[in-house]
C-alpha cells in the first residue's frame, strides 16, 4: 500500500508541475511548452502497456495498477482521455467494436485493426493475442469499479461503473466472435461483476439470465470443437452465480488491510 501511495504520488506531482527526481535527475514537464502533453500521452501509453503485459501474465496486477490510474485520471482528465484513445485503438473491443474489413484494406492492415501485432508480414500467434486483449479488457473491468482511496470523494467516478455497463450491453448486441468473445465476456464478469451485481441488482441478474439462455448459445453457434475452452469456462461460470445468485469476489482485489502495509 505505502509503496503504491509512493508511486502514485510521483506521478501526480509531475504532472502538477512539481520537480521530480528520477534516474539521478530532476525533471519537470514546466522545462519545454509541450511537456506536459507529452508525459500526458506517455504515460497513458504506459498504462495500455501494463495492462497487455503484466496485466495478461499475472492477472491479479490489474488492482493495483487500475486504483492508481483511476486516481490520476481523477485529477489529471486528460490523461484518461488519452488512456482511453490507446485502450481503443490496441484493444477495439473495450469499444467494445468489432472492426469490418473494408474495400481495398489489406489483410495486413485488417489484422491490424482487429489488435493482432503484426511484424514482417507475420501476425501473432492467436493465443497471444487473446492474451494481451485480456489483460487490456481485466485492467479496465478494474478501472471503472475502483477509487484511489485517499482522493476526494465529493465528485463521481470519471469513468465509473456506468461505462461497465453499457460495454456489457453494447457487447451483448454484437453478433459473438469465436474464441474472442467467451473470453472477453468470461475476464469482464470476472473481474467485475460482483461491483455491477451490487450497483444494479435485479437488471444485473436479467442481463447474467438472457447471458445463459440466448447469448451463449449464439457463440456455441460459432465456435468451432478446437475453441471450446474459454467458452465452457464462460458456461460454467455464469451457470455458478445464477445458481449461488451471488458473483465472487475478484481474486487480488485490495482490501482495506492492503493500504496498511
């Protein structure tokens, strides 16, 4: 906790222009006329990057890392603005979107557009892929349910709980993709369900029912038997909660005793 409080506060003082030492140096964004839209973009970037990386590898990092953004992006709107920016174009389904190919677009280009990484003509394997859409999807799931505790708690949350929803809603009206959407379905509930569960109620439970009887059976409809997995573990998952009519707790959500140590 004191070490996020540490990090939290670095960022904040550089971007209110306060000097900051870093690496054996002090920088300032008030030291060129762009400073301050750089480091703005940087760090937004960087925050897109944590959640593709870590985020993807070790699942539980999305806590920490979401309540320091969302305390920034509390403070500092633009950075969250920017954040969103890069989510979208790395991750179109945080839109959530799901991109058509174009006349004329190259299959390059349209891999592209979809998030796969493509070098040298070569696109990313596909369980790579879904990997970094993940943890980009796990890491916002955890920003819009989540408040840096020693903020001031007087205006709302500037990208809460809301966003959530309607990104459940919106997914739900676009025709499933194989593979792509058990798993971005599976990650958001996951994470936070239980927070939408307890701000939305009865319409939470209608959206997890029609979930189970109507949309689930739209993605077996186009999956193939080599992608089941993710999808079984969606059925399974959906199918616990209705039956406890209870989401769980995510795993790694910091508690109040995290702050104290």
């Amino acid at each position: 906790g004191s070490k996020l409080r540490e990090v939290f506060d670095k960022i904040n003082n550089l971007l209110s222009g306060k000097p900051v030492q870093t690496e054996g140096q002090t920088v300032s964004v008030t030291q060129h006329p762009q400073g301050l839209e750089f480091v703005c973009y940087k760090l937004a970037e960087k925050f897109v990057k944590h959640g593709e990386g870590e985020v993807s590898f070790h699942r539980d990092s999305a806590f920490p890392i979401a309540v320091v953004l969302s305390g920034i992006w509390e403070l500092h709107p633009r950075v969250g603005d920017i954040f969103l920016a890069h989510l979208h174009k790395k991750c179109p389904y945080s839109v959530p979107f799901y991109p058509a190919r174009k006349e004329g677009t190259s299959v390059e280009e349209y891999q592209r557009m979809l998030g796969y990484e493509v070098h040298d003509s070569k696109v990313e394997e596909q369980d790579h892929f879904l990997k970094r859409m993940s943890g980009m999807i796990r890491l916002y799931a955890a920003i819009i349910q989540l408040r840096w505790p020693y903020g001031n708690k007087q205006g709302a949350h500037p990208h809460g709980l809301s966003y959530g929803w309607r990104w459940l809603a919106q997914m739900l009206n676009l025709e499933p993709l194989a593979d792509v959407t058990a798993m971005l379905l599976l990650d958001f509930l996951e994470v936070c369900g239980n927070a939408l569960m307890k701000q939305y109620g009865i319409q939470f439970w209608k959206t997890m029912f029609f979930i189970q009887k109507s949309y689930i059976p739209r993605i077996e409809a186009v999956t193939s038997s080599g992608q089941m997995g993710c999808l079984s573990r969606l059925k399974n998952f959906v199918q616990k909660c209705l039956q406890a009519e209870e989401i769980p707790l995510p795993k790694g959500i910091l508690t109040p005793s995290f702050w104290r140590t």
